[in-house]
C-alpha cells in the first residue's frame, strides 16, 4: 500500500514533477514531430486493423517496431517525468474519422487500458460542443464551447488528438500541480493545508455501484516522496447544489481561489496550441488542464473536435486508497478505472453525439 503522509507542516516537494510553464517554454523538448518512417509504421499497423472492431484493438495487434522505444521513453516522462508530452506531424487530413480512432486508440494501447469517460461508457471520447450549457449540474465541460477551469481527470494519462479546430479560442493549457502546491505551501501554508482534507464533489449523475450521488476526495495528497493531486472545481461547487453535501467553509473557499489564481499564473502554466493531428497526453496525477473559451465555425463540418482517451496504466504511480476506493473502482491491475456504471457496457463512439 502507498505510504500517504500528511504532515502537519508540509514540505516543498522537488524532481522532475515541479516545473514552470516559463522554464519548459525556454527547453521545448517535451515535443516530437513524426516522421516519414513514423507515419508509414502507423499507416501499416492501421491497414491491420481497420476491420477490427476498437474495443478489440490490443497493442499486438497494432505493432509499431521502431515507434515502440520512443513510446516506451514518452510514457516514463509522462507518469513518471514532468508529466506531459506532445506529437505532432500526424497527417489526419488523410483518414476518415474512424482510421483516425484507430490510429490514436492503437497508440494508446501501447501504454495502457482505455477506461470510461463516462456514465454511457463511452472508452473513445469526443470533446465537441453539443450545445450545453455549462451551468447546467449535470454538464460536463468537454460538451460546450466555454472555457474550462484548470482541473484533472479520473485516470492515470488523459491523451487528446485533434482532428478540427475552432474559428478561434480553444487553446490548451497546463500546469504542474507540484508547483501550485509548492507555492501555496511558500505563501500560504495554512491554505495549503486546508486541500489535504476531502472537498465534496459532485458524480454529474454518473453513479458507479454502491456509491452516493457525490464523494470526498482531498485535492492535495504526499504519497511516496511525490505529490498526487486531483481537482475538479467545477464538480466541487455543482455539488453544493445538492442538499445532503455538506457546506464549504470559507477556508476551503479561499483556498481552492489561491489554487486557481496560481494555476492561471502565466509564469507557472504552459499554454499550447494544438493543430490537427497533434496529440497531447498529460499526466493526471501531477497536471491540471485548462481551455480558453472558443468561437466554432458555422459549418458543421467544420467545427472544433477532438478525440480524448483515458488510460489506465499498470506501472503508473502509487496512488492513496481512496482513488480507488470512495473516488472509483479499479481496473483488473489495481488502476483508477474511470467512470463505470452499472449494467452500462463499453462501447467507442465514432460520433460525437452517440
């Protein structure tokens, strides 16, 4: 089991995790643009699937022989490195949004076990605005075209391939979670505090078995000499929405508006803007993310989409109990396992709607 420590004073936390968005501006080497070789390996591991249903898709049957050290190295950085890491130069005008799936669901089969996004079981995830409003308890921000707050998702790697752009907005931004915690620690110790205690959150009506409506989870946790974090500020304050959650206290208030102050700071977050065919993968447990708000074109064709996996990943960090206790279940290797409904199978949309 994790050895999870909270300390009544709490340390500064240094390594490979704790950087600023200013220090990785000025090294650029956490991108790889594909190459010729690359893209025609893809090409070939695609022609072996493409009668292949996705679910079924396993990194045996998606060979990549000279991508597969590169991968290999990309994965230790990202759950185990700073965090994060981009490709780009994949050429997505070429393929069908269904190759496209493929392509990016075989990649990820090199790292890990795709998990559900949510109570359709949706393993392939579109982030598309169909329409909702974000003020709505039950929507979930990746349907809408408003800007996001920084915050994690409920897996080990969050990946992101774009296929369309937006008129204008979308962009994309990450921050070390390390760093906001160490600079509350430096600034506000007391505040800092206050998030290694459970916030309540709401589940969106997304109710794995045996669980309530919402759940309690600390934000800030030391397990094992690393930080590991998960915020979500949106669910926190949607579930104040329901009567049986108990009230924030002006202290949680104040701390989760440091948090959000530091993690928009543009000299600890790291803006990137992504082109088709580039795909982003974060590391939940050590980033959080954020999207500016964006203006869509009015062609349907046309309109931003991406599509989103999670993964879960067998040699991922050491996790507290709780993530996969009260926060979600636990994949056949012990990972978070997304979110998973009873009697809900899981199926790979190719629509963004589905």
């Amino acid at each position: 089991m994790p050895d999870t420590i909270m300390p009544t004073e709490l340390p500064r936390i240094d390594g490979p995790q704790a950087w600023t968005g200013r220090e990785q501006v000025a090294r650029g080497d956490w991108s790889y643009t594909l190459s010729a070789d690359d893209v025609a390996e893809i090409d070939s591991a695609l022609a072996g699937v493409r009668d292949i249903e996705i679910l079924d898709i396993d990194k045996s049957a998606f060979p990549l022989p000279g991508l597969s050290s590169r991968l290999a190295e990309v994965k230790r950085e990202i759950l185990d490195g700073r965090g994060f890491f981009l490709f780009r130069g994949l050429p997505i005008a070429r393929y069908s949004t269904a190759e496209a799936a493929r392509i990016f669901w075989g990649l990820g089969a090199h790292w890990g076990e795709a998990v559900s996004q949510n109570g359709k079981g949706h393993v392939l995830g579109h982030v598309k605005d169909l329409g909702l409003d974000y003020a709505d308890p039950m929507a979930r921000g990746y349907q809408t075209s408003a800007r996001l707050p920084f915050h994690t998702d409920s897996s080990d790697i969050v990946g992101l391939l774009c296929l369309k752009t937006s008129k204008s907005g979308g962009f994309s931004s990450i921050v070390s979670t390390t760093t906001v915690y160490n600079e509350m620690v430096a600034r506000r110790p007391d505040l800092a505090a206050v998030l290694t205690n459970p916030l309540y959150r709401t589940r969106w009506g997304e109710v794995p078995e045996g669980r309530k409506a919402y759940y309690g989870t600390a934000p800030f946790n030391l397990t094992n000499g690393r930080l590991i974090c998960t915020y979500v500020r949106s669910a926190v304050r949607k579930a104040q929405l329901m009567e049986t959650v108990p009230r924030l206290m002006p202290e949680q208030v104040e701390a989760m508006d440091l948090f959000d102050e530091l993690a928009n700071d543009p000299a600890l977050h790291l803006d990137m803007e992504l082109s088709p065919g580039d795909m982003q993968f974060v590391c939940n447990h050590a980033i959080a993310h954020s999207r500016t708000a964006y203006e869509d074109h009015p062609e349907p064709e046309k309109r931003r989409h991406l599509l989103r996996l999670w993964l879960a990943c067998a040699d991922g960090p050491d996790l507290p109990p709780a993530y996969t206790g009260e926060h979600q279940g636990k994949t056949a290797s012990g990972r978070p396992n997304g979110i998973k409904v009873p009697g809900v199978p899981l199926v790979a949309p190719l629509e963004a709607d589905a």
